[in-house]
C-alpha cells in the first residue's frame, strides 16, 4: 500500500545509502575530469546544479535489496554511468527544447552555448561507455547499450510528436516508456546483476524500474501545470511552450469542451508564440477539467504496479526504501 511521503524526505529515505552517496560523488567528480578545460568547466557547473540522482540511486538500492546488504562490487561505477547517461541526455534535451532554465539555474546550453553543450554531452557518453566496460559483463553492455539506443529513439519519437494536436495516450506513454523509463528500467537491472539474482529477480526488477519511471514522467507532467518555478526548478507550463502535448493536455483535447480543444490545439501547434494571457486560460481549462487528476491517477497506477515488484524482494532496509520511493514519486513537489 502506498502511503504519503513530504518531498523533504528523500534524504531520509536514501539512508541505507548515504555513505553510497559520497563515494558516488568522488567517483563522479573523478571521471568528469579531462585535460579540456571547457569540459571541466562544464562538467563543474553541472556538478554544482545538484539533482536527486534518482537513477543511480534505485541502482544501488536494489543490489543492496536483493543481495540482503552483502557487497556488491561495481555498483558505484554502474550508478556514475547510468548519471553520465541521464545528464548527457538532459544537456542535448535542453539543446533541442531551447530551454534557458533547469534545476532553478542557467542551462548549460544558456550559459555556454549550444555546440559545448551537445559536445560535452558526447563526452559524457564516451566516458559512460569506457565506464561500462568495467565489470567485463556481456550483460551490463547489452542493457545500457539497448538502453541509451531506446532513449535515442524516444527522443526522435518525442520531436515527431511536438507541436501535433493528433498525439494520443498511446504514443505519448510510448515516448515515456523509451525516453525516460528505460534508464530507470536499466538502473534497477544492472542493480539485480550486480547482486547475483536470479532471472526472475532481475525481470522483476526491470519491471519495477520500468513503472517507476514511468509514475515519475507522469508526474513531471502534472506539476508542469501545478508547480512553480522555484520548486520545479523550470519554468511553468514550459512543455506547452515547447509544443509538448503532455498528458494532461491530451486529456483536455479528448474531454474538454469544444472552445478548449480549439484553444489547445492552436497552442500546441503555435509553441513559443503563446502569449501569456492564452497559457493562463489553458491553465484554468486544465485545472478545472479533471486532466490533472487523470494524470495523477495514471501515475497512481504505476508507482502501485512499482510497489507490487518489489512484494518478492528479501525484507530489508533497501527494499524499505524502494517502497518509500514508490511514495515518494507521487508526493514530491518538484
């Protein structure tokens, strides 16, 4: 059963693996480093912008999960290269979007320009793929080498979809599923590899990777209509701007009235020429039509599928955590 969790509670919930934690970030520092001083240059700036590494986090969780707490060599290099992974992508994400705010500061791409930021972007990727090498597994390389493929994919599939008022539900989850739940899927994988689990264990762990990231997009929609600036670390609405039709927009145009998915459509279409007094009435329109406890729901329904994953995992602390993730994911605020 998923209960309420505040969103200042990730820390807390991370316990089990705090000291994980620290020796992550020292890893991280270490292998962003390079002789190019304008990739450390970058690579610091990201650094300093912080993030709940969620990804690596869920990595380390579950081997310790599944290997009741026993070590587990390679996870910490395993969770640097699943982060690598994730902030390459975020840096060409902020590329394509032409988005000038993340994480509440500058985007790399705003504050360097956009041929450094796709090309540290790259560097990342090449550092990731020396890193992965590491555990001399076939099976690490094959996931997050089909993983970064899929990501790939999900990205083009998402650039199809913009400004396209005919995207439906089972495209946009689609675009979820390959851009953002497949690393989390990765994540939890190599975790049960790592931990020497079985193939049922580790299925079942890239189930619960898979759900999880995918309540978290989810919910990442919502509070795009819910959350300000200063919590979500981005602008408002900034994925109607962008010509995105999120979820709760694709609600709105299927269930809304007539007026509303003439306004949203037009919007979706327009992107960065809505002016601010048309995002308002979305805004309301959105609010006061149920999209967003639609959107709440489908992300309800996941995090639950998440939790049930992890109903044949050994009963320990880690396993605690995951389960308060699940909540976690429903409950933050940014």
């Amino acid at each position: 059963m998923i209960t309420s969790v505040k969103n200042n509670e990730l820390n807390q919930i991370l316990g089990p693996i705090s000291l994980d934690f620290k020796a992550l970030d020292d890893l991280i520092r270490l292998r962003l480093a390079s002789k190019v001083a304008l990739i450390d240059q970058i690579s610091s700036y990201i650094i300093q912008a912080g993030g709940k590494r969620v990804r690596p986090a869920l990595l380390m969780l579950v081997a310790k999960a599944l290997s009741n707490g026993k070590e587990t060599p390679y996870a910490l290099e395993l969770a640097a290269v699943v982060e690598f992974i994730h902030t390459a992508t975020l840096l060409h994400d902020d590329v394509v979007d032409e988005s000038t705010l993340r994480r509440g500061r500058e985007t790399a791409n705003a504050a360097f320009g956009n041929a450094a930021s796709v090309l540290v972007g790259d560097f990342l990727y090449s550092r990731a793929f020396q890193m992965m090498v590491g555990p001399n597994d076939l099976r690490v390389m094959d996931i997050l080498s089909d993983a970064t493929n899929t990501i790939a994919e999900g990205e083009v599939l998402q650039l199809l979809n913009m400004n396209d008022p005919e995207v439906d539900e089972e495209s946009y989850l689609r675009v979820i599923r390959y851009k953002t739940a497949k690393l989390f899927e990765a994540s939890t994988e190599l975790g049960a590899i790592i931990a020497g689990a079985s193939e049922a264990e580790r299925k079942t762990a890239a189930a619960f990777g898979r759900h999880i990231g995918t309540a978290f997009q989810l919910m990442d929609d919502l509070l795009d209509y819910t959350a300000d600036a200063e919590q979500m670390g981005k602008h408002a609405g900034d994925d109607l701007r962008e010509g995105k039709p999120t979820l709760p927009l694709i609600y709105l145009l299927e269930k809304g009235s007539h007026e509303e998915q003439i306004l949203v459509r037009a919007a979706i279409e327009q992107n960065q020429d809505l002016p601010q007094d048309v995002f308002a009435q979305i805004l309301k329109a959105v609010q006061d039509s149920g999209a967003l406890d639609y959107t709440q729901a489908a992300a309800q329904k996941e995090a639950h599928l998440a939790a049930d994953c992890l109903a044949s995992f050994p009963k320990n602390e880690a396993t605690d955590a995951l389960f308060a993730l699940c909540q976690y994911s429903l409950a933050r605020q940014s």
